[in-house]
C-alpha cells in the first residue's frame, strides 16, 4: 500500500506570496497517477492537478503541479484570497489490488 | 461535466446497517468508474470504495472490506453504498466521486454534496 505524506501540515502566507507544498509517496506513484485537490470548509473537495501536472477544467494557471517517482509538488505562483483552502494530494495504484489513496492534507492559511 | 446528488445518511447504532445513494446526471453514467470518498469529521480524506465502469468489477479500503458493498444501475443512473456491520468509526460526511476518463483518468472530476453518517449508540 502507497502511503501519501504531505507537508507541511500547515502554510502560513500572504496574498501575493508563493505557496509550494509537497507530497511524498511511500514508493514510487506513476506521473499519470497524481492528483491534487482543493476543499473549501463546508464543500466537496475540487480537482486542481491531474496527471501530476495537468490542470483540470477551469483551473487558473497561477495552480500548476510538478514532480515524478514519490516527490510531487504543487505551486500556487500568486496567492489570491480565496486560494486559503485544505489541500489535498491523491493516488493510484495496481499493486497488490487497485487502490486509491490520499494524502492527510495542507492547509493553508492567511498569515 | 455533470452533477451527482448524493442522500441516505442519518444516525445509526453500532451493527446496524444503512445504504447510501447517488443520483448522476449530465453526463453517460455507464462509462464512468464511480466510488465513494469519506471525510470523518476534521479528518481528511478517505477512499472507500470504486466500481468500475466496464465490467462491475469492485475495489474495497482494507477496513471496509467484508461489510461495505458498491453497486451500480446503470438503467437509473445510480450508485448505491450498502453499509453492514457499522462502527463508530465509519462516522463520516460520504461523498459520491465520478472518475475521470481519457487523459485525466484515476482522478475524480466531479462530487456529490456529501451525506453524513453518524454511528453511535
């Protein structure tokens, strides 16, 4: 089983700052596999990244994703207020049994 | 992209079962994987369960396996979530997910609003 483990837990920034936040996989996650989520307190999550780096529909480009093997990033260029949201990284794997996992999060918070 | 409107929450005991549906619309159901994410409350997220779009085959978490069972009508455009054997730690906001196809596959474009589960005596 692929274990998921971001950082940091939790981001303190400004609007205008940069956000980078990591997730870091237990053994290696194939690119295609990577995903990364945005939850707003009180809604469902909403797709960002899929692929490790491709941007789902409507996402603004200042959101892009990066990385391979068990180290992904994703990197906010400019924060806007309403970019303050949990974070959350997701994977795919085949091994043993088709599994799906998640990483336990980041928040990030308006400093 | 399409809607899912998911319901069948409520309070449960311990041991006693109860199952969740979804409805889908906007989208061809039946050439989508579905599954169901959960959140505890102040937790994260958690996947549970997925059935695929091609042939019903199920995927189960470790610690649901035996007592949850995904299925799907393909006819009503639904999924369904039969719960058995709850726990208290089952107690969780479930969420309806479609998975992505094409270049986006594995990944889960669109949710439902969520429904609560409580386990407790």
């Amino acid at each position: 089983e692929i274990v998921l483990t971001q950082s940091p837990g939790t981001l303190s920034l400004s609007p205008g700052e940069r956000a980078t936040l990591s997730c870091r996989a237990s053994q290696s996650v194939g690119s295609d596999f990577l995903a990364w989520y945005q939850q707003k307190p009180g809604q469902a999550p909403r797709l960002l990244i899929h692929g490790a780096s491709s941007r789902a529909t409507g996402i603004p480009d200042r959101f892009s994703g990066s990385g391979s093997g068990t180290d992904f990033t994703l990197t906010i260029s400019r924060l806007e207020p309403e970019d303050f949201a949990v974070y959350y990284c997701q994977q795919y794997s085949t091994s043993p049994s088709p599994m799906y996992s998640f990483g336990q999060g980041t928040k990030l918070e308006i400093k | 992209e399409g809607k899912l409107v998911d319901f069948g929450g409520g309070l449960v005991q311990p041991g006693r079962s109860l199952r969740l549906s979804c409805e889908a619309s906007g989208f061809n159901f039946d050439d989508y994987a579905m599954h169901w994410v959960r959140q505890a409350p102040g937790k994260g997220l958690e996947w549970v369960a997925g059935i695929n779009w091609s042939n019903g085959r199920t995927a189960y978490v470790d610690s649901v396996e035996g007592r949850f069972t995904i299925s799907r009508d393909n006819a009503k455009n639904s999924l369904l979530l039969e719960m058995n054997s709850l726990r208290a730690e089952d107690t969780a906001v479930y969420y309806c997910v479609k998975e992505c196809r094409g270049v986006c596959l594995y990944a889960f474009d669109v949710w439902g609003q969520g429904t609560l589960v409580t386990v407790t005596s």
